[in-house]
C-alpha cells in the first residue's frame, strides 16, 4: 500500500450549550480551526501513533486514545483483526502558537481519524458512530458526540444528541464574516455542568420553558436556505438572549465582555445584522457574527489587535469532513 492521506475538521458548538448532553436534546455546531491530518502505510507490525505541538515521543502521544479506538472495534466486530499499518495522527493545527489547544476538539478528530485507520472498510455511519463510542469511553464515560459526528460530516449542522447522536445539515450564509473571542478566563465546564444538573432538578417548569424556547429557535434555523442573512443572524441574537438566561439561572456568566472597546450598542443585541454570543459553559469564548461591512473603523481595528494578541480569530468553516486527500 503506498503511503495514504486522510483529514477531518475540528469543532465548535455555537448553540444548545448543556443541552446536547441530553437524550433528544438539539444544538448548533460547525466544522471549523483546521484539520487534522492522518497518514498510514504498510508496516510489519500495527502502529499508531499521534502527534501536537511540544508532544515528544518519550509522551507516546494519543497512545491511549488509539488503544480506546482499537478496543470499542473490536468489541463491535467480532471478526475484527488490527490491520498492520503503521499511523500517525497529527492534530497540530488545533494548537496556538504557544502549543495551547485552541478548543475545537483535537481528541475528537483524532478518535475519528483513528478509527479511519483501523477500520477503512466500515461504512461512514458505524465508522463514526464507533468513533464517538471510544471518544466517549476516552472522556470517563461523558461526551455528547456532536465534536465527533461534526468533524465527520463538515460544514454546519443541526446536532441531537443521545446514545446514537443525528446530524442534519443546515445554511451557513456566506455574506457574513465571523469572529471567535477569548474572554479572560477559562471556565471549568464539569462545575457549570453540574450547577446546569441541579437548577434542572430543583426548577423543572423554568427548564421546560427555557429549553423548548431554545429547540424552537434551533429548529427554525432549517427553515433557512440563502437569501438575506439578518433573519438568520436575528435568531441567533434569539439563542445569545437565552443563553444569558440559563446563565443567569445556573449561576455561570454567559454574558459577552466588551473585549476592550466592542460597541454598546454591539454588546447589548441592538445592533442589526450582527450578534455577540457566548458559547459552551460560560464566558470563556464568544462567536461574533456580522454581516459584511457592519463594523466601524474602531472596531476592525480592535479586532486586528485581538487576533495579533491570539485572543480573536476569523471563523472559517470547513465544508468538508472527513476525507481522502491524495498524496
């Protein structure tokens, strides 16, 4: 076999926050950050391997992860045998300059990739449903999948989660440029999951209200097919509005800095075409979504300095998931 090439996007969730994490419960997420790259060739014996920036091969780096791969495969097939290649999965463009992990869900392409390898005959949907099983037994168990069935598919998609999670493909307009934002502080997601738990338990008619009011705005977005982007960007602002009244309920700040100098008028949801959204649990990123030619001269300044900063970067979607790429 000469030497072969395969890649899969990273990962964002824009929308359903902690509902994902739910049986039947819906979100919004995109293929974004790069892709992760993977190639394999004929070896005596198998060997996989993965790699990132400052890992060091005394790490044996995503050794693990592989060995969770290989294991639910071979649990889910019983004439399973590990193909003798030798792999290495490179995740390097979900890392910042500085060797951070930028948050598009580097382990979860990794799994999918690895999964690719181990079992190039298995059709798409049981080859990416095998992988966001390891991903999860990977986590201890936690992972709703939409990292792993995103990177799989590309582009943007209306995700439901559960034990075998969906994906419907949705419109991503293009007259609109888009923007990624770091707030000050990370936020630890297993503490808001749980704060998310318990207001679940101790308020259910105040859950029940909150969260059909966000599947109902999520599930209108497949109404949308090209035209004009306000619309599709209002009900957006709809999802930001009630993402800072969960946050407001759970007792996790979901409500957007001003990144030094971000209009008012930009924060507080009133500037037409455009929306600023908290994304995942808390504050720690914010989506910035305008259509072309929104921002004042000030503002694309404060952008260009973000980014300079590694604290803002463009948001380019990537419409492929996983793929062949020939060498």
């Amino acid at each position: 076999m000469s030497m072969l090439r395969w890649s899969a996007p990273g990962s964002a969730l824009l929308a359903g926050e902690y509902r994902v994490t739910e049986e039947g419960g819906i979100g919004v997420a995109v293929a974004c950050g790069g892709r992760a790259t993977m190639s394999f060739e004929d070896s005596d014996k198998p060997d996989f391997r993965g790699t990132w920036p400052g890992a060091h091969e005394s790490d044996i780096p995503d050794r693990r992860l592989a060995k969770t791969v290989l294991e639910t495969l071979s649990e889910k097939y019983e004439t399973y045998s590990i193909p003798s290649v030798s792999v290495l999965v490179d995740t390097g463009s979900f890392f910042d300059k500085l060797g951070r992990k930028r948050g598009f869900g580097s382990s979860a392409a990794a799994a999918l990739l690895f999964a690719k390898a181990m079992a190039p005959d298995v059709d798409s949907d049981s080859l990416t449903q095998s992988a966001i099983e390891a991903h999860r037994e990977f986590q201890g168990g936690r992972g709703s999948g939409y990292d792993v069935l995103t990177s799989a598919r590309g582009g943007a998609g209306l995700f439901t989660g559960g034990r075998f999670p969906i994906w419907e493909s949705l419109f991503w307009p293009e007259d609109i440029e888009s923007w990624l934002l770091k707030g000050p502080l990370p936020v630890r997601t297993p503490e808001a999951v749980v704060k998310y738990q318990q207001w679940k338990r101790d308020h259910t008619h105040q859950y029940n209200i909150l969260m059909d009011e966000m599947d109902s705005v999520i599930r209108e977005l497949r109404s949308f097919e090209g035209g004009d982007c306000v619309p599709w960007i209002e009900h957006l602002k709809k999802l930001a509005d009630i993402g800072i009244t969960l946050g407001d309920q759970i007792g996790v700040q979901a409500r957007p800095h001003d990144f030094g100098g971000l209009g008012k008028d930009l924060l507080s949801g009133r500037r037409d075409g455009a929306v600023l959204k908290c994304l995942g649990a808390g504050d720690e990123l914010a989506l910035l979504i305008t259509e072309k030619n929104n921002l004042g001269d000030s503002e694309k300044q404060l952008l260009v300095g973000l980014e300079q900063a590694g604290k803002a970067e463009r948001l380019v979607i990537e419409h492929d998931g996983l793929r062949n790429d020939l060498v």
